[in-house]
C-alpha cells in the first residue's frame, strides 16, 4: 500500500480540517486562531488514537486555554449582565404573575432578588450554552430555525451522516470527548452568539468526530469487499 | 416486587394522574380551534349520529378545510355525554391518555429490562413530569391518545418476544393509532415492518401467527381505504410538504444549477429537518416556535436532562444487544420521519413517540450516572435536588406563566365574552357579530359551549359542504349561533342593523368607530390584563343620515 493506515489517518483529519468552509473563514478573520485551531485538531485526534502521552495533553490543554483567552478577549458576551427595555418589561410583567399565585414564596428578600439579578444572566448563559449545541448551526446554517444574525454553513451537509457515525464510534474515549465537550461548551457559553466566527472551541470536536465517522465507514466498507 | 417499590410506583403514577387532572379545566383555560372542533362533533355525534357538517359517523372528521383523525372525537362522544360540554370534558381523554402513557412506559421498562425496578421508575418520573408529557396531555390533542395506543401496542409487542399470542393484541392497537392521529400513519407502519425484520427468526418460527398479526394490523387499517382516493387522506401533508416544483424554485438556492437539484434539495432539506429533533438545543432549551405548543422558559424536557441524555446514548448503544433496547432504537430511528416531511421546523406534536424514546434515553443516563455513586446518601440527595428544581421549573413555567402567557392561544377572551353575554341580562335581545379573523374557532368554541343545536347547525353547514365532504375544498364557514354570529366584520352592511359589533383593535379601529358612529358597550380582558376584545354597539339611524347627508347610497 502507499500509504499504511495511520498515514491515511491523519491524511483523514487534514482533509476535513481544511476541507470545510468555516476553517477559511476563521483564517481570513484571524489566522492566529485559525492555525491554533488546526493544530488543536490534529492534537485532540492524536490523543484519541495514539497512546496517552502527558506532553501532548499539556500541550492541548495550553492550545485550547491560548484560544479561549484569544476568543474571549474579543467575542465576549457583555449582554449576559445588560437587561434590554423588553426584558425589563417582561421581567416586570412576569413578577405581577409569580407575585399574584406564590405570594410570600416569591415576594421575599431573597427570592426577589435572586429574580432580579440572576434569573436573566442564568437564562442568556443557557440560552448561549444550548445554541452552540445545535447540530443545524454546523451543517445548515441553524436551517430551518435560522437565528438571523449571518450564520453561514460550516461544513457541507454531506459531512453529517460521517458525524453522526462518529458520535457513536467515538463513545467509547467518552473520558476525553466528554472533557473537551463540556469545557469548549462552558467557555463558549460566555461568546456572544453573534461572534462572527462563531464557537470555534467545538471546530476540533467536529473534525474528529467526522475523521472517525469516516474512518469507520472506511472499515465497513474495507469488511464488506471480498478478499483477493 | 416488594411493599416498598409497590408502593414507591403507586405514588409516582398517581402523582402523575394528579399532575394531570390538577385545574384540568384551569389550564389551559379555553379550547383551541381543533378541541372546540373534536368537542362540538362529539357533542353533535352523541345527539344525532352526524357531525356539524351533518356527515354521519365520518371515517376522518372535516374541520375547516383539514381534517381530523376520528378516534378522539369518538373517544370523546361519551366523556361529553357524563360530563357536559365544557372545558374539562375535552381535556379529559388527553389527560387519561397521559396517564395510560406512563403507566404502560413503567411497565415497557419493567418487563423489557428484565424486571430492573429502578430503571423502570426512572422512566416512569421521566415520562410522567417531563413538560411535553404535561403539557401534551393537558389539552385535548389527538396526538396524545395516538401515543397512548402506541405505548400500549408496544407493551404488548415486548410481551410477544416471550409468548407470541400477544403480538395480536400488539397489532391491534398499533393499527388503532394511524386512526389517532396523522404521524402514526407513517410510523405504525415503519415499525410493523421493522419489528418483523429484526425479529425475522423468532417469526419464522410462527409463521401462523405472524400471518394472523399482519392480517389483524391490515384489518385496522382498512376504514382508510375509504377516503385513499378522496383529498381528506392526504390534506394535510399536502398543506405542509416541501417537495414540490415551487418551494425547489423558491429556496433550493445553489442546488437549481445541479443535475438532480430538486432531489438533492428534497435530501437536504430532510437531513436538515431530521436532525433537528436531536438538536440539544431544541431538546432541552428551544422550545416549539409555536406558542400553543410550548412552555414558557422551557423546552420538551428541563435543562439539566441534557447530562443524562448523553450518558443515556451511552447506555443505549453499550447495550444495543438487548431486545427491549433494539425496539427503542428502532422508534427513535423511525418516529422523526413523518414529522420530517413537512417543512414546519421541530413540530413537537408530530414527534411525540418521538419525545417519548428519548425519555427513555434520559432515564437510562440518570439510572447509569447514579449507579456510578457508591454512596446512598448522595444518589439520594441528587436525586431530591434534580427532583426539586425540575417541580419548580414546571410549575412556575407551566402552572403560571403558560397559564397567563398562553390563554389567547385557547380562546380565553372569547370564552370570557360568552360568559359576560350570558350573564348580562341587558344583552339577552341584543344581536352579536364577532368577529373571527383571527380566530376561525371562534364559532365552533361558541357552538360547543353553548350547547348550540346541532341539527340546527347542520342545516347551515352541510348546505356548504354538498357531497364533497371527503374532498379538499375550503370554504367560509359561518356560525349564526342564536343571536351570536361568528364571522368577519361586513361595513358595507353591519353598520345599518342594530346589532353589537365585537373584535379587537385590528378588527374594529379608532377610524372606523368614528366614521360608524360606533358606541363603546364593553370590553373583555385577557388573562395578562390586557384589554383583548371590545364591543361596540351600531347606530344605524345615524348612520343613514350621515350618508344622505354625504349623499352616498346604503346597503341593506
């Protein structure tokens, strides 16, 4: 063969890393992130299917920490802590009605307060965590609830069906997965939906997720034709 | 099972019955168009043997142009007949369904795990508390019962894996639910013939009774012959898809270069509505772009349920080899295609079997994480804290905010209305026009609480109809009801009869008040406060005079 089968591997990864449009967005806004990105790619594959190594995990982590603070720093979601005219109003209109069937349950110091400044920011933060887990925000564009503030396709729909293969086939290094899920949703909970480059932390999940869905269907594939 | 978990389940189902029958007629306080429609042609049914439309005992009942499965109403012909024509009667079979849901969900989990009594009490808590179980059983939806029999139909399909005489009753009442509601057409079948193929070996081995089953699945489905060739059968999809030419043209964007574009598009735009009903996001925080089909603050299941879910899949997929997880696997697959066809973005009451599997899936992912806790005390004060936060959420979400948030979506003000006509003796000889521009229920809602006779709304309704009562025509439908008329505001003529005009501020403006010599009688407030409705009486005198003075000719 020309190539062995970890060289096609990687060759994978690559492929999809710089084979999607987002990648090219994400340069022409910011090449430092966008060149983070690639590298943290091929780093979180290489945790997965290479053997543990501390180095390397330190080196992801770094990565992933340098392009929180780099997304962060300009993405910011200040909202989060900023009541608009309508939320006061609904703030306002809600209170009349929790007021009316809690009475004393809700009319107390520490309810009303916790009403007041924490109801709102906790909602926007879910609002911000739960957007950013949407499939259709990746591959249709948010289609067909679209938000309107300029999403755009980052990978070709036809790249779904390898993700969805390899959500399942990647369940089983879910100590890793599950780790780096949550942390890029926690952080990319605090970006602004409207960032123009949109939740980069999830980028390297997504390719490696579609490397191993492919990889998989290579393998089905590879089991099926009959052997010479 | 022992004392204790008999009755630890005995609390959890009768707190869900409670749950469900709590201020039933309360909230949701009113009937939307399709509960007023299913209660007045139950009503009508149980005084004449017709519907509304004078049709008798219809296969589909017509509704506005659509259509309604028929079970419901039928269902719904005694309830009206114990209980009277109000609010609670329609709500009642969604509510009992509800509770049929969680009981045989309990069950399902119980006999499908091989008798795991926590497993199969997390699934009944979820089941039974999570908000699209609620709020889907609290008004009158066809979709609920048609998940109730399915529910039931798959108990029974367990039950056959061990002994095969139960795949009767299994195909009876999965060919029962395509007369529920419209998704089960498609997943009724779908899981019929996937159920066989997986367990192919199993059937090959009672062949006599495989062929039984599938006769009696047939057999069910054979009272749709009877409307296949009419518009009835396919109205709806047809009011809702989006394969033809037009919408391809309108919004197949690049695809209309390509060879084989409008199929590409179909494929996309499928991929793109099947996906979403996974969509985390849609789960468990974005709740149905509807307002009639959604909570406030909350989605189909609280927030927190989205760690579960995940660990849940875990769970599905390490154990993929059990033949309870393989039926499960096989209505997730399949129960988000009907809904997929149509273009409505995730359509929650499409999708109840749906969101009923992935109840299953969040109770695996609690089971599993708790089964991790070594210690009783923690799993027991998680468990208490998750419990108490979701019961917060709910009732703060469903019980108050979906109570004064959503009560225009059931015709609260018009509800309201007739209860102020009825009790104000000055209005008994007034004539009420009211306007339903914006509310085509408004009438029926009317007819159905009134008591309004039937055969005498039979008489105005089945003239329009003719003999085309299965076919795809749509036509005004006016509701002269007494002395209440429901329609829409004719100036050219209404404003010469003495009569009170009533509608809201599009309907009636300050303009045409003035130019009318419109008088200011009442006003109906929605449940918020807010002024919603309001009644004008006419001045017709005045009215032919201001014209003869502008010369302008009347109309009687």
């Amino acid at each position: 063969m020309l190539f062995s089968k970890i060289q096609t591997h990687y060759l994978l990864i690559l492929a999809i890393t710089f084979g999607n449009f987002w990648i090219w967005r994400i340069f022409k806004d910011n090449l430092v992130v966008g060149i983070l990105l690639v590298i943290l790619s091929f780093l979180l594959f290489k945790q997965l299917v290479d053997k543990f190594q501390i180095h390397r995990l330190l080196i992801l982590i770094f990565i992933f920490l340098l392009i929180s603070f780099l997304t962060l720093r300009v993405g910011f979601d200040a909202n989060i802590f900023i009541t608009s005219p309508q939320d006061l109003s609904q703030l306002n209109r809600r209170h009349g009605f929790y007021a009316d069937e809690l009475g004393l349950l809700f009319t107390n110091r520490f309810s009303q307060k916790a009403y007041k400044y924490l109801s709102l920011p906790i909602l926007k933060l879910e609002k911000n965590l739960f957007s950013n887990l949407d499939i259709n925000l990746y591959f249709f564009a948010s289609h067909p609830r679209e938000r309107g503030t300029g999403e755009f396709e980052k990978y070709s729909w036809l790249l779904l069906f390898p993700f969805i293969l390899g959500f399942f086939s990647i369940l089983k290094y879910y100590k890793v997965v599950g780790t780096y899920l949550s942390s890029a949703a926690l952080i990319s909970m605090l970006l602004n939906p409207a960032y123009s480059l949109g939740p980069v932390l999830f980028f390297p999940f997504i390719n490696v997720l579609i490397a191993f869905g492919l990889i998989s269907f290579l393998n089905i594939f590879k089991n099926k034709m009959p052997k010479s | 099972m022992n004392i204790k978990q008999i009755v630890l389940i005995f609390i959890v189902l009768f707190s869900a019955l409670f749950i469900r029958l709590y201020q039933l007629d309360q909230i949701p306080f009113g009937l939307n168009i399709d509960e007023a429609s299913m209660g007045y042609n139950a009503y009508s049914l149980s005084q004449t043997g017709k519907d509304r439309y004078g049709q008798s005992y219809p296969v589909i009942f017509r509704s506005f142009g659509s259509f309604q499965a028929p079970l419901y109403t039928y269902l719904l012909v005694p309830v009206v007949q114990l209980f009277g024509t109000n609010i609670f009667a329609v709500h009642l079979v969604s509510a009992l369904s509800g509770f049929i849901i969680v009981c045989c969900s309990f069950l399902i989990a119980y006999f499908g795990s091989k008798r795991n009594f926590k497993l199969a009490v997390l699934v009944a808590i979820v089941v039974g508390f999570a908000p699209w179980s609620i709020l889907f059983t609290r008004f009158g939806t066809e979709a609920s019962l048609g998940l109730a029999l399915f529910v039931l139909s798959i108990y029974f399909f367990i039950l056959s894996l061990k002994k095969i005489s139960f795949f009767i009753p299994a195909a009876f009442f999965l060919g029962m639910t395509t007369h529920a509601y419209y998704s089960e057409r498609l997943i009724s079948i779908f899981f019929f013939v996937g159920f066989i193929l997986i367990f192919f070996k199993k059937f090959l081995k009672n062949k006599g009774w495989l062929i039984l089953g599938t006769a009696v699945f047939i057999a069910t489905l054979l009272p749709h012959l009877m409307v296949l060739q009419s518009g009835a059968f396919t109205r709806r999809l047809e009011q809702v898809n989006y394969f033809s030419e037009e919408t391809f043209l309108k919004q197949g964007e690049n695809l209309r270069n390509l060879p084989f574009g409008r199929f590409l598009y179909v494929i996309r735009e499928f991929s793109s509505q099947y996906i979403t009903y996974f969509s985390p996001k849609n789960l468990f925080f974005e709740a149905d772009p509807q307002q009639a089909r959604s909570i406030p603050n909350l989605s189909v299941f609280y927030s927190w349920m989205v760690v579960p879910f995940f660990a849940g899949i875990f769970y599905l997929v390490k154990n993929k080899s059990l033949e309870f997880i393989k039926i499960l696997i096989l209505i997730i697959a399949i129960s988000p295609i009907p809904a997929s066809l149509t273009r409505d973005p995730f359509y929650t009451l499409r999708t109840l079997e749906f969101l009923w599997s992935v109840s299953f899936i969040i109770a695996f992912g609690i089971y599993s994480i708790l089964m991790r806790i070594p210690y009783f005390y923690v799993r027991f004060g998680l468990v208490i804290v998750m419990l108490l936060f979701s019961i917060v959420s709910l009732y703060t979400s469903y019980f108050i905010l979906f109570k004064y948030e959503r009560a225009e979506n059931f015709g609260y003000s018009y509800i309201k209305l007739l209860e102020f006509i009825e009790q104000n003796e000055n209005f008994s000889q007034k004539k009420f026009v009211v306007d339903n521009s914006r509310d085509l229920g408004a009438g029926v809602r009317i007819a159905y609480l009134k008591r309004y006779d039937p055969s005498k709304l039979q008489q105005t309704l089945k003239v329009l109809v003719g003999n085309k009562y299965y076919s795809s025509l749509e036509f005004e439908e006016k509701y002269s009801l007494d002395n209440i008329e429901a329609r829409p505001i004719f100036w050219e003529k209404d404003v010469y009869e003495e009569q009170i005009l009533i509608g809201d501020n599009l309907a009636i403006s300050e303009q045409q008040i003035t130019e009318h010599f419109l008088k200011f009688e009442f006003e109906i407030k929605d449940r918020q406060g807010n002024v919603s409705l309001k009644g004008y009486s006419t001045n017709p005198k005045a009215k032919k005079e201001s014209d003869i003075a502008k010369q302008i000719p009347h109309s009687l």
